[in-house]
C-alpha cells in the first residue's frame, strides 16, 4: 500500500474489491458517457467477472481515503513493452483533489519498474478536461478513430524519452 503525501492510499486491486470497482466505473463512465455526448460505453456494461479476470490478468489499482474506494484504474503490459490504460476513474465527488494524479504517479512508477516503453490510451477527443489532464501527464495525442461511433484520441506516453516537467492547468 502507498500513502500519498496528501493522504490518499493506494493498492493492487483484490477481489474484495470488485464491488468498489464496479461502482467508481459506473459512475466516472456514466459522466464520461455525458460529457463525451454518446449513447454508452463498454466500461457501463462490465460485470463482475471482467473485474475479476483483470485483477488476475492485469495491473488494477484502487484509491482510498479513510477507508473509502473512491479511484480505481486498469493496465495492461503487452509482450512488446507497451502498456493500455483503460477504466481510470474517480467518483465525482472525489475529483479535482489529486486522486487521478496520485493514480497516475503509482502506475508510472509501477510501468518503469516493469520496463514499459510506452503508455497508450484512448479518451474521447472532445473532452477538452480529459485531454488536458493527460497533457498535464506527458501524454500526446497520436492519433484519433471513429471506430466507436465518435472521436477518440489514441494518446501516448513514452517512458524513452526524458519526462518533462508536470504542466497544472
């Protein structure tokens, strides 16, 4: 378990947690959901079960504060040293505190440890917030897809290359 310098905690995800999981995905998609002006997202019709086989298969780590789950996030290493970020989300209530920060440090840590070169993950192009945050993150924008019915950007962060300094927007 890390214990941020702001009092947030964080761990690899156990199957305890599922519930947790479940709901801080539910509702950090449902805004995405909202804000991104699409119908749905595969992440509003995850069960169980696919919680279940990432803990198993993949990194999945949870945020806590007092004792309460309120972030989780999912990567997956890839044979060629290449990382997907997928279900990072915090419950409303939590955000603009540092949660997704502190997230984020632990699985740059965690994928430098682990010899990944580069980071990738796809967001919705036109929320402008999400964007930024990733920016903020050493993230560019490589590329983007219509491929889900709107706009997602494929962003990249490469651990090869020297990191800049954290923009704060």
């Amino acid at each position: 378990m890390i214990t941020t310098d702001k009092g947030f905690q964080i761990r690899q995800a156990v199957p305890d947690d599922i519930p947790f999981i479940l709901e801080v995905t539910r509702e950090a998609f449902e805004k995405y959901v909202e804000m991104a002006g699409i119908e749905n997202t595969e992440a509003l019709n995850e069960t169980a079960e696919d919680i279940l086989h990432d803990i198993e298969n993949k990194y999945v780590f949870v945020a806590f504060i007092d004792g309460i789950p309120v972030g989780s996030v999912r990567v997956d290493v890839k044979n060629d040293k290449t990382a997907y970020l997928s279900r990072f989300g915090v419950r409303l209530a939590f955000q603009s505190n540092g949660i997704g920060k502190a997230l984020m440090n632990v699985v740059d840590r965690t994928m430098l440890d682990a010899g990944v070169e580069k980071l990738i993950l796809h967001t919705a192009s036109t929320v402008t917030s999400l964007v930024r945050f990733y920016y903020a993150r050493g993230f560019y924008i490589d590329s983007t897809t219509k491929d889900r019915g709107y706009v997602r950007a494929l962003l990249v962060k490469d651990y090869t290359k020297p990191l800049k300094k954290e923009r704060t927007w």
